[in-house]
C-alpha cells in the first residue's frame, strides 16, 4: 500500500519508519533554523514534536523562516507551526509552549514535557540565540541523559555548504562557539555536538535596517538559504541517530 512515507521506506525501512513514529523529539525556537527542521522531522514521521517558542511572526521573519507569510504576520510561531504540521501529518502529536527560555525556567519546562510524555524525550534540538538559555538547556539534557545537538551561529553568513556537524571541542572559528567552549568548560563540560560554520560572518556593522532602533547590539544578517540549510542538516543527523540509519 502506497502512502506518504513510501519514499523515506526505501531508505529507512519499516523499522526505521516505526523508530520515528515512536520517537518524541523537543525542538527550542520555531525561527530560520528551528522551523525548517521541524518541517523536516514532520516530513519524515516522527511521531511526537514538542515545540518551544514565545515569538510571534514579523515582517522580517519571512526571508528565512518556514512559518512566516505576509498572512502569518502577528501569529503565534508555534501556532502557524502546528497547523502546517497537522497538514503534512494529521497523526503527529504535537504539545506547544508559548515560554521566554531562561535558565531560571528551564527545569520546570523540562518537568512538564518529560510528564506529559511519561518521561520520553528520545531528542532534544536547541535552535535558540540566548547563550545562557543554551548554557543552562546543555547542563539539564546532560543531567537527563537526553541526546541534544546545538546550532551555533547562522547569521552573516553567505555559504551554508560550509555547516558541519561535530563536537564544539573540535570546532574553529565561529564566535558563538567560542563563548559556548568557554562557558561549558568552567561548568565542566567538554563536549557538545553542535552545527557550526569555519565561516568567517560578514561584517554588517553600520548597516542600518529599521529593526536597529534603540537595540542594544546590532542585528544579524540573514537569507533565505542560510538558516533553512542548517535547520535541515539537523534533522538528518537526528533522524539517522534516532533510526540508526546511514551510519
């Protein structure tokens, strides 16, 4: 019988398939990268997604993100996301929490996602920009024993081919990357796999868009095919951990 996934079957095969519908995978920040790699897991059958963003859809939003149309403006990110999940697989389970991620909060989400799931978190993904938010989300999936993957730094940057996946012991380069190094090691923890770029980011300083008023720190660059790339890098590498395929 031919369905939706008859495709992914080939690759994966049934086993794999029913890996993913059993799987529960929590994703932090529905932006560029976060809500292409939902659509992805979406689009390869992982059974439950746990969706964790406050932000509503801007103008500014729509160059990159998945979620954001001119009609999306104003909407819930989770909100617009769930429905384009249902779409793509009505039978997707899908538990949103419309929460500012502080290192002070963080726990507390983690409890109710963990009992609303009766405690299977099979991934964690932390497609965030807060760095002491993706400090403290590091430290409670260690704490869990939950696997977890970070993306580092997407913005300014013009070469997506250049993303890779590794562990930030091994990483160069990236700003982001060296202040997670940094932060981790004096709370002892050494390793983290993450995406990252050997990017050098473009120098946008003194580019004024109307975002930059009254902002403490200048806005990042992004484009269209930069942030999605990254977002469904992620996936794949989720995907093939959570079904042992392609290894």
């Amino acid at each position: 019988m031919i369905d939706q996934y008859a495709r992914t079957h080939l690759l994966i095969g049934e086993d794999g398939l029913n890996r993913l519908k059993d799987s529960t995978v929590m994703v932090f920040g529905v932006g560029g990268v976060g809500s292409h790699c939902i659509e992805a897991l979406a689009r390869s059958g992982v059974g439950r997604l746990i969706l964790i963003d406050n932000d509503t859809v801007s103008l500014t939003n729509i160059n990159r993100q998945s979620i954001a149309y001119h009609s999306t403006i104003g909407r819930m990110k989770t909100e617009v996301m769930r429905e384009r999940i249902r779409d793509i697989d009505p039978a997707i389970t899908v538990r949103t929490y419309e929460t500012f991620v502080l290192p002070e909060n963080l726990a507390e989400l983690l409890d109710q996602a963990e009992k609303n799931t009766d405690g299977k978190i099979d991934y964690i993904i932390d497609a965030i920009d807060t760095v002491s938010a993706k400090i403290a989300l590091v430290e409670e999936a260690q704490k869990r024993d939950i696997p977890l993957i970070s993306s580092m730094g997407t913005g300014n940057k013009l070469h997506p081919e250049l993303f890779e996946i590794a562990d930030l012991s091994e990483t160069s380069v990236c700003p982001l990357c060296r202040v997670m190094r940094r932060e981790l090691k004096q709370r002892g923890i050494t390793h983290l796999k993450v995406l990252y770029s050997k990017e050098k980011p473009v120098d946008v300083s003194g580019r004024i868009t109307g975002e930059d008023s009254g902002a403490r720190r200048s806005l990042p660059g992004s484009i269209s095919f930069v942030p999605p790339v990254a977002g469904l890098l992620i996936a794949g590498e989720v995907i093939r951990e959570l079904t042992g395929a392609g290894a």
